[in-house]
C-alpha cells in the first residue's frame, strides 16, 4: 500500500537525520514529492534506487496529490512543485505533462548559467511567498553556481486551528527531562476527550485540527532513544489503528522547530546513490545525458501553541550538467523527549515528522 510505503519512508529517513540524538524535523510530504519526480524522470539503475526507498511512483503520486486536498476550508494548505531550468537545458515533453499532474506545478526559466545569484533569489522568493515567509532563504550562499542546469522545488506551507484549543490561562512552566538535564519549559493542559492509544511500549495521543489534520504525539513508556530503533511502519500503523476517543488530561509542551540541512549523504545511506554520481540516468526529464543531482536541500519549520500548529517545509533537488468508550481519564504528561507527527487524516500522509528533545 502507498501509505505503509510512504511510513517506512518516513520513519528511515528520521533514523538516518536522528543519529545525533538531537531535535529533528522534516516533511516526509516535501521530500518525498520532490524524490517522487525525480524518479520520474530518472530512468535504470537511478530509478531503481529511487523506487526501492519511495515505493511504486505511481501510487505515491496518488497519495502526494490527495494530501494536498483539505476536507473544508477552516486550516490553509499551500503547495507548489516548480522546475526552474535554464534556457539551455532541454526538457521532455512527458516530464512536464507528469509534473503538470501535481499541486501547484509550474515550469520557470531561470538564469542558472549567466546570473546564478540572480536565479537563487528568484526561488528563494518563490519559496518565501509559498510559505508564508517562514523559509525564506532554502538556498543558501554558494549553494547555486554557473553549473546548476535545474533545481526541482516542493514548498509546502499548512496552518490549522485545534477543534478543541488549549487555554492560554493555564499554560504554564512545568518539567521537561531532557538528556542534557531537566529544566522548566511552557507546557500546555488540555483535559478532553481526544484520541489516544497506549500499545507497543507507546502512549499515542491524536488531537483534531481543522481541514481534516491531525498531529499525533507519540510518547514512549521508556527512552526515546531506544524505543525509536523499534518503531516500524508496522508497529506505527498498529499503534496509530488503536486510537479511540477517550478523556485525557494532556501536559504537552509548546514546540518551535526549524530544522534545515542537506540531505544527499542521507539518502546515499539509504541505497539512493546513483542520483548524485556521473551514472545517473535523468533522461525521463532532459535528453542531455550530463545531467545529475549533486545536492538535495531540506528545511522544515514547526511550530505547536495553544491554538493549532503552523509548518512550512521545502526541497530542493539541486542538478548539475557534469561530464470510543467512556473511561476515567488518562494523565499523559509529555515531560520527557517525544515524536510528533502531523498528518492528513484521509491518507496518513505525513506532512511532518519531529523528534522533541530540547523543546
């Protein structure tokens, strides 16, 4: 199925991102949309890889483009998918009847070759205006030469209220152990009924947003650390099934996330490695053979209060021409490092994916 692809997706690349230990952040739609057209464009061997850690493309595409529908107007939900190419790097008529299928899809010309500083400000202001101005330079200085040919942009920006909102009145500083010691941090109380689990060595508790979005905090009965090397698509799918509507007192810390950083040596590590060598076969997007991928940038802003969350994420493929039932309620106090999810409730696509350590 594209959504238990999509999970395991997820859940390996936030392994690999994670063996720090630290807070992480990441948007498993952006980043798979954006690997997903690669793939489409790549061909043999490239194609392979690609598939082998994103799933069948065709299904994927089809779970990317529903996650892009909200269920009612109340939450915000902005996604785009550019190529911008130079003038002379030659394009496929199938590649751009492919992307033309995606939200938000759009082919620009940008002056790679002759003003390449003037090409990274035009995607970074694209960028900007898609996420509301929380990324507003995904393309850092140097990150953009006379060599680029093309960069394949996903942006994503998703703001929703809570259906059942924290009080402002009753946050408050409460503990939070962390590994660097613990330390008093602005902790929200809600006392609802609301989704919740406890399966697995996990407490799950699912809180409703707007737009048909949930974020799910995932709370383990141990360490963080050791618990997340146990968590598969499997296991998250079966936790995620035994959520039922309950009452819950919830202590749950505010987040505020901005993660960004490079992503091609973490794929190399996940089996995607042809995309960034001189073999890589992108002849599904251009005829020109040269064509390879030597960088994949990511960065991801979350930020979780009392009245719902806002997160905006992009990447950036960078390429190159070279040669319920009624119980007493549970306490669920989130006073030690978590995950957080966000999600679309029709097809569990995850819009972002956060370890909480430091929050």
């Amino acid at each position: 199925m594209a959504t238990d692809s999509h999970l395991r997706f997820a859940l390996a690349v936030h392994a690999a991102l994670g063996a720090g230990g630290g807070n992480t952040c990441f948007s498993p739609y952006s980043v798979a949309s954006a690997l997903t057209l690669a793939a489409r464009a790549a061909r043999g061997g490239t194609r392979d890889e690609l598939v082998a850690l994103l799933g069948d493309p065709d299904e994927q595409t089809v779970l990317l483009r529903e996650a892009a529908q909200l269920v009612e107007d109340e939450a915000e939900l902005a996604v785009a998918n550019t190529l911008w190419a130079d003038d002379r790097l030659p394009l496929e008529d199938s590649f751009k009847a492919a992307l033309a299928e995606w939200p938000g899809a759009a082919v620009a010309s940008a002056p790679f070759e002759k003003e390449p500083e003037s090409a990274r400000a035009m995607i970074n202001d694209d960028v900007g205006r898609t996420t509301r101005g929380l990324i507003p330079q995904l393309l850092p200085p140097g990150s953009i030469d006379s060599d680029v040919a093309a960069v394949l942009v996903n942006a994503l920006y998703l703001k929703a209220a809570w259906k059942l909102p924290f009080r402002e009145a009753n946050t408050g500083d409460a503990p939070f152990h962390a590994p660097s010691g613990t330390r008093d941090v602005p902790t929200m109380w809600l006392s609802e009924k609301v989704g919740y689990a406890h399966a697995g060595g996990w407490q799950a508790v699912q809180l409703v947003a707007a737009g048909g979005l949930q974020a799910v905090v995932l709370l383990p009965d141990g360490d963080l650390a050791e618990a997340e090397t146990q968590l598969d698509e499997a296991k998250l799918t079966a936790l995620l099934g035994e959520i039922r509507f309950k009452p819950v007192e919830l202590a749950l810390p505010k987040v505020s996330l901005d993660e960004s950083g490079k992503l091609a040596g973490v794929l190399g590590g996940l089996g995607v490695r042809t995309l960034f060598t001189d073999l890589a076969d992108l002849t599904g997007l251009s005829p020109d053979p040269r064509l390879t991928v030597s960088e994949v940038l990511h960065q991801a802003v979350l930020r979780v209060d009392e009245q719902g969350f806002e997160g905006a994420a992009a990447t950036a493929l960078v390429m190159r021409l070279t040669s319920m039932m009624i119980d007493d309620p549970v306490a669920v106090t989130v006073d030690r490092p978590f995950l957080l999810l966000v999600r679309h409730a029709g097809t569990g696509a995850l819009y972002f994916l956060a370890r909480v350590v430091e929050p």
